[in-house]
C-alpha cells in the first residue's frame, strides 16, 4: 500500500478526549485513596506512537472553553508532540457541557482491572464536519493516513455523520483511511441499522480495517462462528477464515489486522497479532508480556502499524512493531506508549530488556 509523503501530516485522527482517574499501587477504584488524573482516548493514544518518533501528528476534537480540564488536554497533546485543531464551546453552567472522565483500575493478580466510562455531557458528542474546514485540513495541508474509530462514529449521531464526511472528504484527497470497529454494545443500542450503514460506508473505501472477529461480526453484519471457548490458535485460525469473506465484501481494503490477548493475570497477557497484506497472511505468535497496566495496548499495536505503513516497511516489519509498540504501551501508567526511539521497540520484539548505557 503506498501512502503519499508530500504531506503536512503524516497521520491525523478525530476523537473525543477525557481523562481518567487510577487509584495508586494497583488498589481498585472503590477502594479509594490517591488518584492519578491523566489525559487519555484511544484515538490519541494511536498516534501517539508516530507523534514521539519524529511524525508530523494532528487531532480533530473538540473543547471546553475556560475548563481546566480542557486546558490539561491541550497541553498534554502539546507534550506529545501533536498538533490540535477544535472549536471551544460556553459550559453552558454546571450541568452543561464537560469532557469525559474514564474510572480505572489496573487491577492485580488474579484481580482484573475495572473500567467505568462516565459521559454524560460529553462535548465530543457533538463533533460536527461544520467545525472544521476538511478541505483545507486534506486538500491543502494533507494527511498520509487519517485513522477513524468505531468508538468515535458510534457516539452519537451527530459524530457518526462527522466521521463519515472525514472519510469522505479523505477518499477525494487521495488519504488512505484507517479504520478500527471497536464495537461497545452500549453504544450500538437501539441504532444496530443506523450505525451499521455508516460502518459500511465508512469500511468500503478505508485502506486499513482493525479489528477482531467480534468487531467485524456485530459492526459490519459478517458471519462467523461465535468467539467464546477457544484458544489462541482456534481464534487465529477463524480469524483467518472470516477475513477470506471479508475481502469479498470490501474489496478495496488492502491490510487487515487483529490482537489476540489471553490474560494469564492481571500482571501477564499472552500477546499476538495477525496481519493480512496483500494476499499474505503475517503471524505474531503468541508470547508472554509483563503488564503494569493493559488499557491501551491495542491502540499501541495499531500505532506501530500505522508508523511502519507510512515508513514503506513490509508488512511483516509492520506487524512486529506493532506487536511491540501494544507490549511498550502496556509498560507504561500513561494509555499510550512513549518510545523514545525505534530501537526501544525493536528491542522489545527481540525480547532484550538488557540496560542500554
């Protein structure tokens, strides 16, 4: 897949941001005690992995005006090395509009963590194509990938059109789209035809679909067996099986992937991913990764794939950072990872942990 490098963006994503609160030393939320406050959303946390190795980034959000939560947000992305580009709007007083808080443990040991989402009054919600000038953001200064998610283009109604216009305004500029489902059943409930014919549209012309057999079955109506009961090398092998009809309904798609994650403790995943590129499957098996905390390994692996894509690596090369930028993220208190340089990666795939002075 060739990706245009003329571009003033190597990668840009829209989301809706929010912070979460972790209680300290891996105690659960109910628990109490000190917390950590930090920004977070699975969408920044993507392109956090090209913004900290040198790429041009840029997030499409929206904002609070005057709240310091919202101030926070800017400058962590400002931290990050990411451009941001969103419209404030008024509160609106107390009971108006705020951004997300997400309430979660790390959990420990054989005590998994818990993750609460509390979004009344989200001002992502409202994420409109009418805030932002994409002709100007594709046409002008350009973007090599745009990354869309199921989780945004769920959200509302309002944000499933937005996602869509971004998409479409992509497709015209010639950006290559990539699409991760994250299907949430809470977001989908009483809209499954509504949201079902924007994720169509929206996977038909993305270059790039995430996902996992889940995902693919309940967000884009593909048949497959039901996901319970297996082990790993049973679900790559559906995995595999259901992209074959995939590819038959979405024809323009060129690079499919998934994890597979099977959670030993709380403390130690097994962790792998597939990739299909061009025809050919790419495999990470399995292997075992200490976790100091899962939330955003995921958007991790995608990360790295996404930054291989647009370095010009084959996708095996792609598949394997990805695999270790997701085992990176999950060493971190942060939701995104932090690499300092492509050799940390690299040696996490080879499985060196030995000091570098």
């Amino acid at each position: 897949m060739k990706i245009k490098n003329d571009r003033r963006y190597a990668l840009l994503t829209a989301t809706s941001m929010g912070v979460r609160l972790t209680p300290a030393d891996r105690q659960p939320m109910h628990a109490g005690g000190l917390m950590q406050l930090q920004v977070t959303s699975a969408e920044s946390n993507v392109v956090s992995v090209a913004s900290f190795l040198g790429m041009p980034v840029k997030v499409l959000s929206k904002f609070v005006k005057g709240s310091p939560i919202s101030r926070l947000i800017k400058d962590n992305l400002a931290s990050r090395h990411i451009d941001v580009e969103g419209p404030e709007v008024e509160q609106g007083g107390p009971w108006g509009y705020r951004h997300q808080f997400n309430l979660a443990d790390s959990g420990y040991g054989l005590r998994g963590p818990r993750v609460q989402n509390d979004r009344a009054g989200e001002v992502g919600r409202t994420l409109s194509a009418e805030d932002f000038d994409l002709e100007r953001i594709f046409g002008e200064e350009g973007v090599g990938v745009v990354h869309l998610s199921g989780l945004i283009a769920a959200m509302s109604p309002e944000t499933a059109t937005f996602c869509l216009e971004v998409a479409r305004a992509a497709k015209r500029h010639g950006t290559r789209i990539s699409f991760d489902l994250n299907h949430r059943a809470s977001f989908w409930e009483g809209r499954e035809e509504e949201l079902r014919g924007v994720f169509h549209e929206i996977a038909s012309i993305s270059d790039i679909l995430v996902g996992n057999e889940e995902d693919f079955q309940l967000c884009l109506d593909i048949p497959g067996p039901e996901a319970g009961g297996r082990d790993l090398a049973g679900k790559m092998n559906s995995f595999r099986e259901m992209i074959q009809t995939v590819q038959k309904k979405f024809p323009h798609v060129s690079v499919y992937a998934t994890t597979l994650r099977e959670v030993v403790s709380a403390n130690l995943h097994l962790w792998g991913a597939l990739v299909s590129a061009n025809g050919q499957w790419h495999t990470a098996e399995p292997r075992e990764i200490p976790v100091l905390d899962r939330i955003g390994g995921g958007d991790g692996f995608v990360g790295g794939l996404l930054y291989g894509l647009l370095k010009g690596w084959e996708p095996e090369k792609c598949l394997q950072f990805g695999w270790a930028s997701g085992a990176l993220a999950v060493t971190m208190l942060t939701d995104y990872g932090q690499p300092a340089d492509e050799d940390q990666i690299w040696s996490i795939w080879a499985g060196n942990a030995r000091v570098l002075r």
